[in-house]
C-alpha cells in the first residue's frame, strides 16, 4: 500500500462507494414509503383502502351490466371464474335508483390505473363538517345538516398559518436577544444564568401543563389562538443554545467597531450582528413553524370552538366524529396539510443545512 493510498482523502473502492449508495437508497425508501402510501391512499376509492392484500396502485375496474359499461366495484368472487360487482355511484345523478348488479366473468371485468383526483376537495368539505351525502349531491343545500359554512378547510388553515407566523416571529426576536446577552456581553452571573436555562429542557411537558392551563385561564385566553403563540416570545432553551452557540463564532472585533462608531448594544446586535446570522435564524423560524404547523397537543388543550381548530385538531376531530373513517378522504386533508412544510423545507433547505452545519464551529 503506497503511502498515497493510505491517506484518508485517498478514492474508495467502487465496490465500497456502491454499497453506501445502496444503504442510502435503501433508508431513503424506508423513510419515504409512509408518504407513498399516504398519497396513494388519498388517491383510492373507500372499497381499496382497506383492501387485502394492500394496494399501491389505485384502481378502477369497469364491467358490461345490463349492456352498459360500467365502472362497478368488486364485491367478491362467487364461483370460480366469476366475480360479483355493483355499479359505482357517480353522485347525485345516480341518487334516484339503485345501482345495477351482476355476476360478470373475471376475463371481461376491465381494469387500469385512475386516481381519484376528486377526492382532495370531497376531503376538504369532509373536514368541514360535511357528511358524506352532503359532498356527493345526495342531500339538497336547504336540507344540509346545518353545519356552518364559514368553518372549513381554510378556516383551520388560516388559523394554523396565524399561530405558525406569529410564532415564528416571536422565536426569532426573543431567542436572539437573549442568546445575544449570553454570547458577546460581559456579566456577573451570565454562566450561571446560562446553566440554568439549559437545565430547563430537563423539565417535561406535561409537568407544565396543568400550572400554564391555569395561568392562561387566569388571563381569560382558553379558547383563543393566545396561548399557542404568545409564549415563543418569552424564548425556549434549545433556541437559546442554538443561537448562542453561532453567535460565539462571529469575531468580537465586528462589537468593538461597532462601539468605536458610537453604536450602543441594541444598535449592534440589529444592525451588525442579525444580518450575519441569518443561517441560525432561519434554522430557529423553520423548526419552530414544523413544531406549531404540527403540534396537536396545544390545541386540543387550549381550544374549545371548532372556528378556532388548526389543522392537526381538525383532523383528529374529523376522525373520531364520524362513525366510519373515510380513510381515503383522510389521506387526502394530511396531504394537502403537509404540503406548505414540504414546499418550505425544499425552498429552505440549503439554508437550513447551513445553519445546522456552521453552529457551534470556529473559523
């Protein structure tokens, strides 16, 4: 072995290179396939998404009934050979008269690929409160159950976008701040004080919940979006560390300009030291909008009318309101729910990674 070879910047074998490509192939399916399924469920009639065995693909199948071709549904298979179907309803038009049946041959029983595109606004009217029949046409407008029409999917999205934002804004400005004071100013106690505030990530949750449920109640905002955002202005120690740690890498020379220019402290820490730390920045605000976008807890402990649900209480919410699960409506809100975080994640990333990777490093 040459002494170039031994170096540990030296090629690796095609072999070795192939393998670590293999593992992450691997990892990246199995981290991926729980989305797959997910958005092949949302794209599925009700009859297959609890299908066994499991499909991935969504089908239709289509069969001649009373000399029509028909698009049915597959209710078993009564001899060998010979499949029993029912006419697939189509809405409203077919709400007036009972859907065809027959026996049909497996060999004329017509099958392909179509995704049930029309599933995403049925889900999201779903989510409203809408029952079934009402979303297909079945049930005539002045005859509807009741149900507000101002409480729907946008309601929940408006106000999950609201608590998200206004958290992310109070993350930002209160953590800097703080983790600034800890970082680049001298003062008698700063560590200690410092030690303390890490030590409070060691306190769970739920051991909070019953004091901030108090306090919150005390203040008149149980059943308002308060109690989700307010307290990110008040700072949260991992942020705290997280900034901290970046703001030690940046040169103490840029605070001693910045004094010898007549700047006071706050003017620094705005104007000098904010738009250097943009990376750290953006890695608070996107983990504090993953956290609020997702986070069902708050909600389910803090808001009682339906016109204040985000979208993580609107889901849960649908699903055990209604007696059977339209599995394939489900699919299709979480769908729809999880795309603004996708899309911000994959616009954010090389902002994110940076972030990650310059905090804490010198140089």
């Amino acid at each position: 072995m040459t002494r170039e070879s031994a170096k540990p910047g030296a090629e690796r074998s095609p072999a070795l290179r192939y393998f670590v490509y293999a593992c992450l192939g691997f990892g990246t399916l199995l981290f991926g396939f729980p989305l797959v399924w997910m958005l092949s469920t949302s794209l599925s009639p009700v009859e297959q998404t609890l299908s066994h065995p499991p499909r991935l693909l969504p089908l239709a199948h289509h069969a001649t009934l009373e000399g029509q071709r028909l698009e049915v549904t597959l209710d078993g298979e009564v001899r060998p050979g010979y499949w029993a179907v029912t006419e697939r309803s189509r809405g409203s038009k077919s709400a007036d008269k009972d859907p065809k049946r027959g026996v049909v041959p497996a060999a004329e029983i017509e099958t392909r690929v179509q995704p049930r595109w029309d599933n995403y606004p049925k889900s999201l009217g779903a989510l409203g409160g809408r029952s079934l029949e009402e979303i297909e046409g079945f049930v005539p407008k002045s005859q509807r159950s009741g149900v507000d029409d101002d409480v729907s999917f946008f309601t929940f999205f408006a106000n999950t976008l609201i608590v998200s934002v206004l958290g992310v804004i109070g993350t930002v400005l209160s953590n800097a701040l703080v983790a600034y004071g800890f970082a680049r100013l001298q003062w008698r106690g700063r560590d200690a004080f410092f030690a303390l505030t890490i030590a409070t990530l060691m306190i769970p949750y739920p051991v909070l919940m019953v004091p901030l449920f108090g306090v919150f109640e005390a203040l008149g905002w149980i059943g308002t979006l308060l109690p989700l955002w307010v307290p990110s202005f008040f700072g949260s120690a991992f942020n705290i560390f997280l900034m901290r740690q970046f703001f030690r890498t940046l040169p103490l020379e840029l605070n001693e300009a910045a004094r010898l220019d007549g700047a006071s402290e706050l003017r620094t820490f705005w104007q000098v030291i904010l738009p250097l730390s943009r990376p750290v920045l953006a890695v608070a605000a996107l983990f504090h909008f993953l956290h609020a976008w997702n986070d069902f807890l708050g909600p389910l402990l803090y808001l009682t009318r339906r016109h204040d649900f985000t979208l993580s209480l609107a889901l849960q919410n649908y699903q055990t309101t209604h007696g059977g699960v339209q599995w394939h409506f489900l699919m299709a809100a979480s769908c729809v729910t999880i795309l603004p975080i996708v899309v911000l994640f994959f616009f954010a990333q090389k902002t994110f990674i940076r972030g990650i990777a310059t905090t804490g490093s010198k140089g």
